[in-house]
C-alpha cells in the first residue's frame, strides 16, 4: 500500500510530471501562468496552438526542467544565429533571464514577433539602438550595427543604402525614426535580416500560412474596434453639441 501511495505520489507531483516529462506518450498539459493568460488575449489564441508549442518547447526540453536554453531557442527552435538584433527581443516581454526562458516566456515571445507588422518590427529595431530613449539613434551606432547583421559581409545594395544615410543626415550624426523608415523605404535589404528573423519564428513555430490568416483577423478586430471607438466618439460629440444648443435655446428663451 505504501509503494502504491509512493508510486502515485512521484507521477502526479514530482517536479519532471509538473513540466515537461511524459508517461508513454501522453505529455503533461501546459502550465498556465500570467504571461500564457496575458498573451492568449492580447493575441487570441487558441488553446490548441498554445498545446501545439507546448509539445514544441518540450521537444527541446529534455530535463524536463520546465526552462529552455536560449542557444537551444536559436539553434533548435527557430534556427537562426544569434546576434545584438535577437537578444534584446527578450526584453520586449521583460524576460527574467539572459540563458534560459519559462514555457510562458516562449510563448510570449514568440506571438509577440509573429503578430508584428512591418512599421512595428522597423519601431522593434529603433527601439533596440535607442537604448537611452532620446528618440535619435547615433549614426556611427548604426552603421556599426547593421554591418553587424551582416556580418560584415555588405553588398551593393547594402552600402548604397549606408550611403542614403549620410546624404539624409542633419549634421548632428543621429536619425529620428522617420529617417530610418525613409532609409527603408528605400533601401528594404538593408535590414532584410530583420525580417527574415521574424519569418524563421514564423515557420519554426505554428507555420506560415497559420500566423497570416490569424494576423488577417486581428487586424479586421483591431479595424473593428477602432471603427466602433470612432463612432462612439461622433456619437459623444453630437450629444455634446445637441446638449449645448439646448442650452442656448433656453438662455435665450430668457
């Protein structure tokens, strides 16, 4: 009775059955925390899909610890180098740790990256340069960057676009995000690794043609809502106006 109590007691709650291990191959559910909660409403996503990269964060979690190693993220997961453009995406979701990320964590990044359009994936790399969020980035910062996404390995195209740099420079050896988007108006292949980066996530994940039908019906919510909010605020300000006028009417009445 005792060895079956025993038996019992290591299967349902020892740490390796909380997380990733498995009995046959029937997998523990996900764990559900703030940050799982948080991303399935701000993206909405189903629980299916969050059982989807469950089984993909446990494949590559073989201690069964319940972390996955950031090289492992890179090297297994998404399959792309590390490098200054993807380490600080983890600071996008105010990740606790530099070496190893949380199932919630994974998830978070990875919808977070997927669900970015293109002026927002071009803010995500303002944002990494401006570091002192003086809304300027430094030029020399800049290029020394982007040579670096390159790994030095610049082509034509590459170094014309450096060169739009230089003839948009206001003489104070920095740019406004409105440069670097008029940079990559363009110039687009100057930050194609940028791109690319989101599209390893993307196919690595849940898949191209999934992330795009979604992002295709969250921006009908978004356009959605925003419509709504629009016409809630006519709404308010006829009533307002209505309001006023009734009120001159009865001053005048006086």
């Amino acid at each position: 009775r005792h060895w079956t109590l025993s038996f019992f007691s290591f299967i349902f709650f020892s740490p390796q059955r909380r997380f990733c291990s498995n009995m046959g191959s029937a997998l523990a559910p996900p764990p559900i925390d703030y940050r799982i909660e948080r991303t399935m409403k701000k993206f909405n996503l189903p629980m299916k899909k969050i059982e989807v990269l469950w089984h993909l964060f446990c494949k590559h979690d073989r201690e069964g610890s319940g972390y996955l190693a950031m090289d492992d993220f890179f090297d297994k997961v998404i399959k792309y180098k590390r490098s200054g453009l993807t380490d600080q995406m983890f600071k996008l979701i105010e990740s606790t740790s530099d070496s190893s990320l949380s199932f919630g964590e994974f998830v978070e990044t990875i919808a977070t990256f997927c669900c970015f359009e293109k002026k927002e994936l071009l803010r995500y790399f303002f944002y990494i340069l401006d570091s002192r969020r003086t809304g300027m980035i430094e030029k020399t910062e800049l290029k020394h960057f982007i040579h670096g996404m390159w790994h030095h390995e610049v082509s034509s195209n590459v170094a014309d676009g450096l060169a739009y740099l230089d003839s948009i420079d206001d003489g104070d050896g920095a740019f406004n995000f409105g440069q670097i988007e008029s940079m990559q108006l363009h110039y687009p292949l100057v930050l194609y690794p940028l791109y690319r980066l989101q599209v390893h996530i993307i196919v690595n994940s849940l898949g191209e043609g999934w992330w795009e039908a979604h992002k295709a019906t969250l921006i009908d919510a978004r356009t959605l809502f925003r419509d709504r909010e629009v016409a809630e605020l006519l709404r308010k300000e006829k009533a307002a106006a209505k309001e006023k006028e009734l009120v001159n009417d009865d001053m005048l009445k006086q």
